[in-house]
C-alpha cells in the first residue's frame, strides 16, 4: 500500500480502548488534534473495565480535601525507595511529577471524576515518604444509560452478577465488610436504589449505576463520545509503518479490509499486556505459567510487543507481573482474590500443609512468596485458603457470600465439583480430600491459633501493618487479621498465582516514546499502560499503580506529540 496514498490522514492514532488509550485519545483531541482509536475487540474497556478502577496519583489536587498533606518530593522518595535504578530516574519523576497534572487536565476536560480515598494506604508503610492514604483514588459512579447505544459494547466488570445484584464503589465495599450496623444501612440504601429503577428491572436489566473500572471507562466513552472521536472496535492495528526511520501511522484491519491510517503526530500503544498469550509467557515467565490464572482482558495477547517488535523495538520487565492470587469460577472466569485473605480465622496453606507468607500482605507479593515457595520444592501451587465455620459465617470469600447470607446448601454445587471449594468436618478430613499431609497441617493451624489468641504471628508478621489491617475485621481483638481457626467444618479455596496483568512491553522514555534495543527514540512511536514496560518496575506502590501510570503515561505522550520540542522538553522539569 503506498505511503503516499492514505486510507485516512489524521494527527493521532490510538490502539487499545482502555483508560491508557481513551485517556491519550482525549488529551491529544483536547490539544487540537484529529483522533481515531482503534480496538481489536468486539468490546471496549480492555482490563481496566474488570478492575477496581483505583488510580494511584501522590500530590493529587483531591488530597486537601480529605485533610492529607502530599507533595511531589514526597511521592517521588516513595517510588525511588521502592523502584530504585531498575527504571530511569527520568521516568520515575515524570511519574511523579505529573500524575497529579493528569488528573487535573481529565477532570477539567472529560466526564472522570476521581476522589480520594482517606484511609486507602500505600502499601509499604516503612519507605520514605509513605502515605496512610489519600493517593489511592475511586472513582464516582455513573449511569450506563448515558452512553446510549454504546452501552452494549462495554466489557462486564470483574465480579459482574456474582456476589450482590447491585455495584459498589470501593468505600462502600470496605463498608459492606465490616459487617456492622453502617453497613447494614449502606447495603438497604443501595438495595433500595437497585430496585427503585423500575424501568431496569422490569427489563430484567444490570445494575445500570456503575462503579469501579466500569465507571472510568463509561466515563472516558462518554468523552470521547462527546468530542466525536471515532472508536473501531473489531479493529486490529496489524502493522506499523515508517518513513526515514519515524513512524507515521499503521495497517488497520477492519470489515475484511487492510487500511493504511496515516498519523502525522504519531501512534500511541495501548493494547494491554501479554497475560493471555500462553506461548509468550512461558517464554518469558517463570514456570509453572499459562494464560489459566490471569484476571486480564481476553485481548491481552501482547499486540504492541508484536508489531513493534518488527521495528527493533526494547524489551523490559518481561518476567513480571502485577500479581495476585486468583481463582478460576465454574463459569469460567478468572477472579483476582485480593481481600478474603486478610480476614481473621484464616490461613494459606501449600500441599505440605504450611504456611509460606503473611496472607494479609499486598497481593503482588503474596505470589512472589508463593512462587518462592513452590521453587523450595514444596508444592504451593496450587495453595489453599483454610478457614472454619465462623470465617465462613461472617466474611465473603471471593464471590462466595458469607454463610449467614447464603448458606452452603445454596451455593452452586459446581462450587464443590470442581474443586474450586471444598468442605469437611475437621481438619484431618479436609487434609484427606486435598491430598496434603494431614498432620503437618494440624500442626500448622495449632501453631496459628496460639499466635492468633495473643494477637501476634512472629512467622509472618500479620496483621502488624496498616495495609494487613485495611482488609481485616476491626471487631476482631487485639489482632484484626488474626482469630483462631476451631470451629468446624472446615474449608479450603483453591489459589493459583494469578495475575491482574503483565507488566513486561515496550521500553520507553520519560516521554513514553518506545526506544529501540539500542536504547535510541523511534520517533513517533509511543507507549502506554502495559503494552510499555511498567514504570512501577517490578514492585506494586499501592492500590491504583497500574491505572494511574497508565493514564499519566498516555497523558505525557499526547503532550509531547503536540508540543514544539521546547515546551515538551519541560514535562519532566
């Protein structure tokens, strides 16, 4: 197809229609240019529509208002402490310079809107400049109606119909779990609100009030909606294409033709991670590994390592991940297990039947141990969530709801078969059917009760910090994410070391221009969100990294393409 001959001319070329992508899409528009994205999906939302939509953004502007005191400095010690030289310095303060910049612009110039959250801590409370909370960010819930006939072509969310028929926002859910008098009126309140759309119900409809991850990307449709920007969905990018060594736009496959989209200002990479290419992970990742326990988007297949792959492009962070423990449903889908394991009257066992890690840590974390674990020889994948009938009784477990809502005589007897769950009347019974040594486990839950009646776990550390405590139970005394586990039967909850997504793609500069293997800028090439190798490195700051680097990251790229070269020089000033 000639260059000279274009399909469509515009300034900008966006792939993926996740909140890296629309968020670039939005920012280059609202800078003067002409946008087309483009989403090889029948679906828009990618991951990020499955997620729990947090943006992590230190010296946000919302901040003040819940009281918290925050500045770059600080932000950058944080991240520095805990990514140190594995990323460019340069990258790291680009981060930290202009993740609060990016929220400001998005607020003042599309539907997002973002408050922080007062007790959402960082996660490691013993690095320079931590904070206890405020820079984990929700966002504010919107009706799906509003996106007209576009609402039939978002990705369902991560929990979608499993545990309550109505959606929650994050400080809804902590409040839900406390399981007290306030969550009792907050979950009426909501209840009530469900079924008071009776338009909805009569058409036996969704919960249309959406939170989380849904929320943002509604929000940024609705954006793009409002300025026109065109979004292809089923709509692959194939090929990229270069003049005088400078990219200048893409073969784009759609309706069973390949068009040439020329972009003038440059293509920007949003297409998610490689967590479902089974082929590239084993590749690239540590055994065991597979596309079976990833929590990501079906379209997640490393598209932009792909295509621009072709054109010389570095690689990073490849053997990395934003971990999580997960669990695969009968139905099929795969759910991240992120608060269940803090709760009081549990314990994670590996098929030797010992604890390996504090259950309560960050996610991310957890899987290293777990990995660590099995690469001891001691067969912790899959491990299982142990706990008794009061656990059972009081907290939910993933998408099972407690006992005294639903009891185990109505849970989906698939739950059982397929060994997702399981049930006995002691421990030795349990140990039976799990096929793990039966005394080495008592001996492991004995070992924890002592530790849990005197509310210190000198193994682990559970429970000794503010992120263990976040997800426990405060009723619980003197320990909230540690109680005894006696009372039988009892249970075990399969976990595979899954993921919410990879963080290995595409190395890319402070400008998030993708760099080639020579560590050289491919002009006109950029990257964002985890197509691009994580600015995080391989560590997990707090609730909201990955959404907030990419949204910072796409938002630094649009400035750069549509800035003369000394105003985009002093984006990381």
């Amino acid at each position: 197809m000639p260059l000279q001959n274009p399909d469509l001319e515009i300034d900008w070329l966006v792939a993926g229609a996740g909140a890296a992508g629309m968020t670039g899409a939005i920012v280059a528009h609202q800078l003067g240019g002409t946008v087309l994205v483009v989403e090889k999906e029948p679906l828009y939302g990618g991951t990020t529509a499955k997620s729990g939509g947090v943006a992590w953004i230190p010296g946000n502007h919302c901040q003040a208002d819940a009281g918290i005191s925050d500045s770059v400095e600080e932000g950058y010690a944080y991240l520095k402490a805990l990514i140190g030289d594995s990323v460019s310095d340069a990258r790291i303060r680009a981060y930290a310079q202009h993740a609060r910049d990016m929220l400001v612009f998005m607020m003042q110039h599309s539907h997002v809107e973002y408050s922080a959250l007062p007790k959402y801590m960082d996660y490691y409370e013993t690095a320079p400049g931590y904070k206890s909370g405020g820079r984990s960010m929700d966002n504010a819930p919107i009706d799906l109606r509003r996106l007209g006939a576009d609402a039939d072509f978002i990705r369902v969310g991560h929990y979608d119909g499993l545990l309550l028929p109505f959606n929650l926002t994050v400080e809804e859910g902590v409040s839900l779990q406390e399981m007290n008098i306030g969550s009792y009126l907050t979950g009426l309140r909501l209840l009530l609100r469900y079924l008071m759309d009776i338009p909805a119900r009569l058409k036996r409809q969704r919960d249309n009030r959406l939170t989380l991850g849904l929320a943002l990307i509604a929000r940024l449709r609705l954006s793009l909606q409002d300025r026109h920007i065109p979004l292809w969905l089923d709509a692959p990018l194939q090929e990229l294409v270069q003049e005088d060594g400078r990219v200048c736009g893409a073969l784009v496959a759609r309706a069973g033709e390949m068009l040439y989209v020329r972009a003038n200002r440059g293509v920007l990479l949003a297409t998610g991670g490689f967590s479902q290419n089974a082929e590239m992970r084993r590749r690239y990742q540590q055994a065991p590994i597979g596309s079976d326990w990833t929590a990501a988007a079906p379209g997640a297949t490393g598209d932009a390592i792909t295509v621009a792959g072709k054109i010389d492009a570095d690689l990073d962070f490849m053997a990395c991940a934003w971990w999580s423990p997960s669990y695969r449903i009968p139905d099929g889908r795969v759910l991240a297990l992120i608060s269940g394991k803090s709760n009081p009257g549990s314990i994670i066992v590996n098929q030797q039947g010992k604890r390996f890690a504090n259950e309560a840590q960050p996610y991310e974390d957890f899987v290293k141990a777990q990995y660590a674990s099995h690469g001891r020889g001691e067969q912790a994948i899959p491990c299982y969530l142990i706990f008794d009938a009061t656990y059972r009784s009081k907290y939910a477990v993933g998408h099972i709801k407690p006992g005294k809502i639903e009891q185990d005589a109505r849970l989906a007897a698939t739950n059982f078969e397929s060994g997702l769950l399981t049930r006995a009347d002691s421990l030795a019974a349990l140990a039976y059917k799990l096929q793990i040594d039966s005394d080495r486990l008592r001996q492991t839950v004995d070992t924890f009760n002592q530790y849990a009646r005197v509310g210190e776990d000198p193994e682990f550390g559970r429970g000794e910090s503010e992120h263990d405590r976040y997800y426990a139970d405060p009723s619980v005394k003197p320990n909230p994410s540690l109680a005894p586990l006696e009372t039988a039967p009892y249970y075990a909850l399969r976990c595979d070391p899954g993921d919410l997504d990879t963080k290995g793609g595409l190395s890319c500069d402070e400008y998030a221009r993708v760099l080639r293997t020579d560590g050289s800028v491919i002009e006109g090439l950029f990257a964002a969100g985890n197509a691009s190798a994580a600015a995080m490195g391989d560590t997990y700051p707090g609730a909201g990294a990955t959404i907030g680097s990419a949204m910072t990251f796409a938002y630094i790229a649009a400035q750069w393409a549509f800035a003369d070269q000394q105003t985009a020089g002093d984006t990381d000033e």
